[in-house]
C-alpha cells in the first residue's frame, strides 16, 4: 500500500494472493520495499513458491513496478538455489534498491557456500546488479564470504552493511556502484560490534 505524508490517500498497490490449492501453491506476498530517488518506481521482493523435495519453500525474487502498482515486472528469480539456510531463511534476494538512473537495481543474494558468526547470523550474502530492461545478467559485485546486505545507493556511490567475520569487520562500506574503491566506513572499533550498520544517504541535508 501507499498512503501520504499526512495519513491520507490509503491505497493498495499489490494483491496478496493464497492460493494453496494451485500448483505451486502461490503466497505471492511483497517484503523489503524501496521507492526510486525520483519517486515513480517501487522495487520490492515477492516470494514465489518453488519446490523443495516433497514440499514447497518460499523464493524471494526481486520486482519492479511504477509507483502506482501498474507495469509489475520480475528483474531477478533469487537465482538457482531452493530451500532454505540452516536458521531458515528462505534462499534467494533480498533488499532491493533502485539507482539513481531508475535503470537498474541492487540487491543481496544468499550465499549458502560461505558462513559468517557460525552461533548468531549464521550465513553470508553478496550483492548484485540487474538491469530493469533485462538486457544483461545479473552480475555480483561483492567478493564472496562476508554478509553484504542493505545497500543504499546516491549518484555513482552505494552504501551497505558488512559482517566479516574472517576480517573481524561489522560497519558499513561505500564503494563506487561497479563495486570498485571499497572503503570501510568504521575506524577499528573496540568492539566488533560497536561498528554502524543499515546506512542511508541523507539527500539535500545541511
């Protein structure tokens, strides 16, 4: 849904559809929503079933669509892996983020082949490009191994989310949006821990 700053408006964009009976039963429900920097376009995930053995497991996959829920495309299927983690978690995209040129997008992937705070997280994550067109494959652009999750991105810059745990490095990292010129935001924290996660660019601040 989409409503305005003053509590108006209250309108609904996607349908939420639970279908069990269909093959693959279809929860089609939308997560992890962002808005473009412009405002016309909305990129968010929307769990498809796929099946897992006997059984059907949500997989995130990345769309788009204008802000007005019309013109609702798939940019990313969650790539080739089905199932879940070892925590759970659904394998797949994740934290989807448009760019600046409404052309293309940035979002996590899970990478079951790496593991990151065995007893806490548990996982690791890369980012990824695609274009809106579809025109070329999704590319990564994070190194494999560490979390990289919740990317923002300004003019040609991203900002994200790093848990390293063979580095010992939790905080943030902007990097260019080719993911060239990584550079890690903390300073050698006292405390792993004690690094800043989840950054946005604050646009037109003074």
């Amino acid at each position: 849904c989409k409503i305005k700053p003053d509590g108006s408006g209250l309108t609904q964009i996607t349908q939420l559809t639970q279908n069990s009976g269909a093959t693959p039963p279809e929860p089609a429900y939308y997560s992890d929503v962002s808005v473009s920097e412009d405002g016309p376009m909305i990129a968010a995930l929307r769990f498809a079933a796929r099946r897992s053995g006997n059984t059907y497991v949500a997989k995130p996959q990345i769309w788009v669509m204008n802000a007005d829920g019309t013109n609702q495309k798939m940019v990313s299927d969650g790539g080739p892996e089905i199932g879940t983690d070892t925590s759970g978690f659904p394998l797949g995209d994740y934290d989807p983020e448009i760019s600046p040129d409404n052309k293309y997008v940035i979002f996590s992937r899970v990478n079951t082949q790496n593991k990151n705070f065995r007893d806490t997280l548990n996982t690791a994550h890369d980012l990824w490009i695609a274009p809106l067109d579809k025109s070329t494959p999704a590319k990564r652009i994070t190194a494999e191994g560490p979390v990289s999750i919740i990317p923002d991105w300004h003019g040609d810059k991203i900002i994200y989310t790093e848990y390293n745990e063979k580095e010992n490095y939790v905080g943030l990292v902007i990097m260019n949006a080719d993911g060239t010129d990584k550079k890690r935001v903390e300073s050698h924290p006292s405390n792993i821990w004690d690094g800043g996660r989840h950054g946005k660019f604050i646009l037109n601040a003074k």
